[in-house]
C-alpha cells in the first residue's frame, strides 16, 4: 500500500519569503534546491510516492505545500491564507487532488494548513495571526467527524511552528514557543525549537531537522527512529519539515 505526498518545489523568490516571529537571514536558494531535493529523496527512501505539485514561481512561500490545504480523511479542504500575498498558491494545490471532495474556506474566513495539527479524530486548530475564528468555524463545518479544538498562536508562525505529535499522539513542543500546553491530553517538552517538528513515516521512524540534536537523542530514547534532514534555509524563513508536504491518504483507499 503506497503513502502518497504532495511536494512543491522551491521557486527563484524564494529568498522574498515572508517572516514575522524572526529576524530575516539572507537565504541561499541554491543549497535551499538541494535541501529540497534530499528532504523529498527522504520521503521517496520510505517507499512513499511523491507527488510535484505544479510550481508558482511569483509565489515565494509556495514551497510550503502544507498551507494551502488541510486533507482529512477523502475530505481536501483548500485554505484561504490570512496572508493575502499566499492565497495565489491554492489552485495548483487544488489541481494535484484528484479523488478528494474539495471544500474552501470562504471569506472572511482565514486558514492556513500549518495551524492544523491532526491527531486521531482531533484536530487542533491554532488561531493566529493566519488563521481566524470564522476560519476555525468553517473547517468544523466541513469535518463533522472530527473534533476541532481552537489553540491560541501568538508566539510563532503556526500552530505547528509550535508543536507537532509523536506516534503515539504525545505532542512535543518548545515551551518558550507554546502558549499554553494544557491544552494537549498529553503533552512532552523538547530541549530545541527544532525538535517541535517531525513527519510520521510509518512504525517508529519520524522525520526531523538536523537542527535538534538533542532532541534526536530525546526520540531515540523512547524508541524512535528519526531520519534526519538538514532544512536550514527554510528554517530562515520559519518553514519546518511539516510543511514542506501535504501527506495524503493511502492510493490503494481512494477511489
């Protein structure tokens, strides 16, 4: 049974790429073309299949395919940024999902995928400087089956920015950059920021950034096994290994 993921490539203004928690870095768009290539030949060494998403190349951010769509179940619901300059790179997002029903967030409702955290039939919504109430709303709407749970942000990018969760469904942040941890059933401090963030590959294997060395140690401990990738000039522009993908439901379940 194949795993497939939807990827973007980086495009020549990537180095333009918004920020707004963070001071800018220069960012060299050649090495970040080579990070991307390593991070998808990461996904691909998994058996996953990886789908390049057709590229927007006046879109800086568009390498972030995770924002512009949030997939739940055969659900695929498009986003509507609450950055203006970021709502051009839904379309060819919306082209790559062939099978899915396709909802929209409507205005004035904003949502980026990156505050959507996923656990079982939770999801964990951040409500931020891109995401609103009234976008929170509308997601509820088009996933009844799940639990939709809004999260203050106000600290990071997104949600995920802040936390993600193991396999287990422990979620793991940075406390200097998570507002309010109560909020998790379960709930695991990591010693650096770039440890909030990891893909689930499948069994105990987790994909991370090179940048958190101890908290690799931390996952090996438990058990895990991280594959380990160096994203640093996404790092720059507040990009994590979340989303750099949009992970879709297993080929052989659709239809």
């Amino acid at each position: 049974m194949s795993i497939t993921v939807l990827v973007r490539r980086p495009g020549p203004r990537l180095a333009e790429g918004l920020i707004s928690h963070i001071e800018r870095l220069p960012v060299d768009p050649a090495l970040a073309s080579r990070q991307w290539e390593s991070y998808v030949e990461a996904l691909e060494a998994e058996g996953w299949h990886v789908v390049e998403v057709e590229p927007a190349d006046d879109c800086p951010d568009a390498v972030f395919v995770e924002d512009p769509v949030v997939v739940y179940g055969k659900t695929a619901v498009l986003a509507r940024s609450g950055a203006p300059e970021r709502r051009g790179e839904t379309d060819g997002v919306a082209a790559a999902l062939d099978g899915y029903d396709i909802r929209r967030i409507e205005a004035p409702g904003t949502l980026d995928g990156g505050d959507v955290l996923k656990i079982g039939e939770t999801i964990y919504v951040g409500r931020g400087d891109r995401t609103n109430d009234e976008g929170i709303r509308q997601l509820a709407a088009h996933l009844p089956e799940a639990t939709v749970v809004p999260v203050p942000v106000t600290k990071v990018l997104h949600l995920k920015s802040a936390v993600t969760a193991l396999p287990d469904g422990t979620v793991i942040g940075y406390p200097p950059l998570v507002d309010d941890p109560t909020v998790f059933d379960r709930f695991e401090p990591v010693p650096e920021e770039g440890g909030s963030h990891v893909v689930l590959l499948g069994g105990n294997r987790v994909l991370m950034a090179a940048s958190a060395p101890e908290s690799a140690a931390l996952f090996r401990a438990r058990g895990l096994e991280p594959v380990v990738v160096d994203i640093s000039e996404f790092e720059k522009l507040e990009g994590c290994v979340t989303c750099l993908s949009v992970r879709l439901r297993d080929t052989a379940a659709l239809p």
